[in-house]
C-alpha cells in the first residue's frame, strides 16, 4: 500500500511532508544569534549580498566572494537580506529533495527507500531544510541542485552517451561553480564511464582507447568547470589580507595534520549515524554496487578525499556527497533486510538516530557557553550545548571522544548480532 502510494504520488506527499517540516522548524527552531544573525560564514555572504544590493564593487574575504549565485538571487528579493536568503533556502532545498526523491527512486528501482532517503534528509539537523532555517546566509542549498543535476546528468551519460547529454552536463558544472567551487569535481563522474577499464576474476584489463576518450571528456567538462572558477575570481576582489591567506593546497596541507582518522570516522557517524556499518559488513554487497556503477566510484573516492582533507567542515562536505553514500547504504540494507530487520538490531538503530537527528532537539546557538564539558552526550549533545560541539572537527575533544566511542560501541553491537544471525543461518542450513 506504502509502496503504490508512493510509487504514484511520491513527490506529492515529499511536498507535502517538506511544507509540514518547514511550518515546524519555522515556529519551534530559533535562528542563529552570532553576528545579529548572519552566523560565522554567513557574515561574508551577507556583506557581498548587500553591496550587489547597492550596486557597489564586490570585495569581500576569500573564498567567499567567489560564491555569486547565491548572493545575486537574495539581493533580487525585496524582503531582508536573511529572511531573501532563507525565502531562497526554502525554494532551493525543496527542489534538492524532489530532485534527489527521483533520482534515487529510480537508482534504487523503489520508492520506499527513496523517500526514506528524502526524508531522513529533511530531518536531520544538518540537512539544509533545518540548518539553512536556523543559520540562512549560506550557499550550500543552491549548490545542492546543483549537486543532483550533475548526478542525474551522469545518470544519463552512463545509460547511454550522446553530446547534447554532454554538453548539457558541461553547462551544469559551469553554472554551478558560481554556487560553490567544488561542483567542477563531478566531472570526475565521466571517467569511469563506458567501461574503459574492466576487472574479471581478479584481472584488470584496460581499453585504451576507451580510456583515453573519457580522460578527455573528464579534462574538458573539469576545465569548462574551472573557467567558471576562474570567471568568478574576475568578477570579484578578495580582500589582500584574505587573498595571501587562502588557497586550496594550503587548506589541504593545514588539514592533514589537525584532522584525524577520528575525526572523521566520528564525522560520518555524525551524519549518518550506524547506518554505513553494513557497508562494511556486506562488503562484496558495497562491491558489487560499484561495479553496475562504476561512474559513482571517483566521486566517492572524492567524498572522502574532500571530507577528510577540504577543511574544517566535515559534516558540511559528507552532506554534500549524501546522495551518492544514501545510495550504497540504501542498497546495502534493501538486499540483506531480512537480516537488518531483526529487532535486535533496527531498534536500538532506530534510537541512536532520533538522537543523530536531532528530532526532538533543537540546534544550539553557536559559541555562547563556556569551554568545559559539563554534561555526557548520548550520540550528541544534550544538554548545556553549542553548535560547534555538534561538529567533529570544531567541538570539544572531550564531547567527541564521548559520542565516538558510543558509536564505535554499538557498531560492535550491530557487528556481534549480524555474526550471531549468520551463525544461526548456517546451523539451521547444516540441520
């Protein structure tokens, strides 16, 4: 029944089920307090709306005075720069959940997960209906359509290639890096396409030829990308104290000694909660994924690269790339739910993600307290909390290790009940 119903009237009832949300968080989710407002990054996006607004010279810190889409569509509206901005989150992220409903409807050949999908999406204090409602200077919701266009264009690209499908993908990441720079990496979807490199009973064999065509077509939609980029840095000026600052590499050196592997295996948990240990699992499942989507693996491989090593905001990059790891997981539990479902293991799941979610708790305001701990977190922090101790690169050490070591304990649960239920699989097939 479920099924038919959103098999016929999925994106009616994800409409339905965004509007509903969107009235709850609008009445019961206060907004950000830092800079009267505009939040930590948003103070930037802020400056560079207003002087659009007023006609004047963009100049503002680097990187974000690159960032153009966003601030150009606020400064058309006639309302507030923040409430322009949140009116555009709004509309922004209500097309990013229809788009990613269809698209992993039709990836996943079932309604049921896509809208879990969706709505795990909608839910989750870090997905873009809540946060941008709470914290509305950003440039992340536009980008997000940005982000499922690329992934429904290399959807078609991989069914089947034809240059009008190309040249409209080129187009997409061109537009989008006026959103956020890092759109010109899904270009890197194109590589794998067309089997340019096979792997059969632990050989690889590579097609030349094949290969060379698609490094070709990945460098020029990457490059058509980085003009847009290049345009942007134009159009603009960074602030020269900023400008001798920032840069791509030295973001990367910089983060590779102050991230760690904990940091970021505890990001993914923040995001995701335990619902990525069956990957692991059931890993010839995650495998076998990859091979019918081959195209999917470098922008994967990518998620990580850029999670771990872009900067600070893990959570932030992880979201970028939900839709592609949603898929994997999705996959995952659909092949081997009659081993998922048991109750000993989809209960205390289902708990731990309430408080993942954050559904009955509100997202703090962001550096108000005091540095010391003062109160356990259970999978997040419950009590005398702050924004930056919901992050795993930011927040206090203490409340890290806390929610990592919970998480690490009931994945070691969630690991111990898979091998009892398959021992009991094996006992009753030898019977």
């Amino acid at each position: 029944m479920i099924a038919r119903l959103l098999h016929a009237y999925g994106y009616v009832i994800v409409g339905m089920v965004y509007i509903a949300l969107l009235l709850s968080y609008f009445y019961t989710q206060d907004r950000i307090e830092y800079a009267n407002g505009q939040g930590m990054d948003g103070v930037k996006y802020f400056t560079t709306t207003l002087q659009m607004m007023e006609s004047q010279p963009i100049v503002n810190k680097a990187p974000y005075v690159y960032r153009l889409v966003p601030p150009y569509l606020a400064a058309q509206l006639p309302f507030g720069i923040l409430d322009n901005f949140l009116i555009i989150n709004w509309i922004a992220t209500l097309m990013s959940c229809l788009l990613l409903f269809g698209y992993a409807k039709v990836m996943l050949k079932n309604a049921v997960p896509a809208f879990l999908i969706t709505l795990y999406f909608m839910l989750h204090w870090s997905g873009y209906l809540r946060l941008y409602t709470y914290y509305p200077a950003n440039c992340d919701t536009v980008a997000m359509v940005f982000i499922m266009l690329s992934l429904i264009m290399l959807r078609l690209l991989h069914q089947g290639f034809t240059w009008w499908k190309y040249l409209l993908f080129c187009i997409i990441l061109f537009v989008g890096v006026f959103t956020r720079e890092f759109i010109a990496f899904f270009a890197f979807g194109v590589l794998l396409m067309n089997q340019p490199i096979q792997y059969n009973d632990g050989i690889f064999k590579v097609r030349k030829i094949r290969l060379i065509r698609q490094v070709g077509l990945t460098a020029v939609s990457f490059g058509i990308g980085l003009i847009g980029v290049y345009i942007t840095h134009q159009l603009v000026t960074a602030l020269p104290d900023q400008a001798s600052k920032y840069g791509f590499l030295r973001t990367i050196y910089i983060t590779m000694h102050s991230k760690s592997i904990f940091m970021l295996i505890t990001a993914y948990f923040y995001v995701f909660g335990v619902l990525w240990i069956p990957l692991i699992y059931f890993y010839k499942t995650t495998l076998d994924f990859f091979k019918s989507q081959k195209y999917l693996i470098p922008l994967s491989l990518l998620s990580i690269v850029i999670a771990w090593f872009g900067g600070g905001d893990t959570e932030r990059f992880i979201i970028w790339f939900l839709p592609i790891t949603f898929l994997v997981i999705a996959r995952v539990w659909m092949t081997h739910w009659k081993t998922l479902k048991s109750a000993w293991i989809l209960i205390p799941t289902l708990i731990s993600l309430l408080f993942t979610t954050r559904v009955f708790l509100d997202i703090p305001q962001a550096l108000v307290k005091d540095t010391d701990m003062t109160a356990l977190p259970f999978f997040t922090v419950v009590q005398n909390q702050d924004f930056v101790d919901l992050l795993s690169y930011a927040g206090q050490k203490e409340i890290i290790t806390a929610t990592l070591v919970q998480y690490l304990a009931l994945s070691a649960y969630m690991v111990f009940m898979l091998q009892r239920k398959r021992k009991e699989k094996l006992i009753i097939f030898e019977q």
